[in-house]
C-alpha cells in the first residue's frame, strides 16, 4: 500500500472529524463472562488494489446513517477549465471560452429526506457503510478521490447544474411506453412521420415486450461527457432495444421489416430475430428526443 503525506493529512482530518461528533463516556473493565456476549466488527478497515496500473486504497467506515440534510448550494470541485478540458486556475470567470460551469459538482436546493407533509415526520435518508476511496500515481500521491456507499435509500432532491462522475442508468418499459413517444416535428418531416408511425404501430405489434436502453451523462451532441455535465441520455451508437420474442407473427415482421427499411441509415434500424434495434444518433431517434437537460426534468 502506497501513503504519503497528502493522504495522510486527508484521513487524519476525516477521523478527527468523525471522533469529534461521537460522544465521549467513562471508560470501565468489563469481565471476560460480560466480554464473551459482546458481538461487532471493526469501525473501518482499509483495503488496496490495483486496476488498470492505479493504485487504489479504500476506507470502509461500518457505519449505518439516517439523516435529514438541506443545502441551498452544493459545489465540489470548484475551479475554471476551458472548453477543451483544460484547467485555468488564474481565469476570474469572465474569460472566452469557458465552460459554463465552474465546479464538476454544482447543486442548488439539494435534500437528503424529507418531511412528509401529511403527518409532519420526518423520513429520513439512509446511507449505510460509506467510504472513500483514493486513486494513487506511482509516488503515492492522491490524484482522485471517490465518496460511495454499500447502499443508500431514500428521498433525494435538488437542481442539478453540473454533474461529474460515471453514472449508468438502465432504461426499462415495456412497448406499451411507446404510445408515449413525442416527435419533435421540427427535426424533419419525414423522421417525424417514422416516429408518430412506431408509436402508433409499435404498442399493438410487440405489446407487452421489454424496452431496454442504457444511459449516460452527455453532452447536446449525444458524445459521452463525464466531466460537468447538464444532461442525461442515450450516447451516440447506443442501442434502443425492443424483444418482440414471442409476440410477432409473420405478418407484423413484414411491417417492421418495412419500417426499418425507410428509416434513415444514421439510427442503424435492424431485426435480429424477433428483436428491434435502434441507435441513437445526435441526441434522437426517430426525432423523438433520448436526451434531457437536467434543469429542465
């Protein structure tokens, strides 16, 4: 395990704040018989490993948190970079160029739990056994940190601005979810058309079948954009699938296979089997929008 004094620092600092809040109490022996019916496990433990030629070390706190927590301004990670990814730790803001945020995490009216309106308790949010892990170059030195838990439940809310991180969301429905499409018409006639045709069609042809597709933070162009992001959806290439299996007949397969035939070469429209594919492209598919700004969900 590498350390060095940056690290040291940080985690000197993160126990003396976590033993500063616990309460302080008499210390008394206990006899062994007392002894043998006390049962528990450590309050942390750190653990390293290696992935991808980085060093990682974690410290897992076994702790379990319920909290009810409001912040008017969240940011983490404050600093100026350009447009191409570039720091500018001397940029005031005003400059050209800039991205249109200053913090890779940016916050407004965030809430862990909440109070129920009804009945006036309180449901709090629920973090159990959190850590931090530190990702090390090969002197040891900090060149990323990572706040997680095992598992959390709860009411979260807030406005986002920006976003950083790898976030994975699963999209599942079923094609009844298609009658729920909304083309916008504005992106072209005829993909419109494709579009308002798939969600007329699309609900009585594959019925109950599963809709999959997966999601990450973007940018407007639908390209992967970890770092500062204000928008959510399907990245550019990423499959829309529809598993008909099952629910096709021979005759319904000859009306997808027609659909698919006029739909435009950029969505990669395809049947493997009883499976419809679609891929989104520029930030559509069928002009129907699969990205959103988190502002304005």
């Amino acid at each position: 395990m590498h350390t060095c004094k940056q690290l040291k620092t940080i985690l000197i600092s993160i126990f003396a704040l976590l033993i500063g809040t616990i309460c302080h109490a008499e210390l008394k022996p206990i006899s062994d018989d007392e002894m043998s019916n006390v049962t528990g496990q450590a309050f942390f433990s750190v653990d390293s490993y290696d992935y991808d030629g980085t060093d990682f070390m974690r410290v897992n706190l076994g702790i379990e948190i319920e909290t009810l927590l409001d912040i008017g301004e969240l940011e983490v990670g404050r600093y100026h970079r350009w447009e191409n990814g570039d720091a500018c730790l001397e940029c005031d803001g005003t400059e050209p160029g800039l991205e249109r945020h200053a913090a890779d995490l940016m916050l407004e009216n965030f809430s862990l739990g909440h109070i129920d309106k009804d009945t006036g308790e309180i449901d709090p949010f629920y973090l159990n056994e959190p850590f931090l892990e530190f990702a090390l170059d090969d002197q040891g030195t900090p060149i990323g940190v990572r706040l997680g838990f095992a598992n959390a439940k709860g009411w979260l809310s807030g406005n986002i601005q920006s976003l950083t991180g790898n976030i994975d969301i699963a999209i599942q429905d079923t094609a009844y979810g298609l009658s729920q499409m909304a083309p916008d018409c504005s992106a072209g006639a005829y993909e419109c058309f494709l579009g308002l045709l798939l969600s007329i069609l699309g609900p009585p042809i594959l019925q109950g079948s599963p809709l999959e597709a997966e999601a990450n933070l973007i940018s407007p162009e639908g390209e992967l954009d970890p770092v500062r992001a204000n928008m959510v959806g399907l990245e550019n290439g990423k499959e829309f699938r529809a598993d008909g299996t099952g629910e096709i007949n021979f005759f319904e397969r000859g009306l997808l296979d027609l659909m698919i035939a006029l739909t435009p070469s950029r969505y990669n429209a395809r049947r493997e089997g009883d499976v419809v594919i679609f891929e989104a492209a520029n930030c559509d598919i069928l002009s129907v929008p699969v990205c959103f700004d988190f502002r304005k969900a």
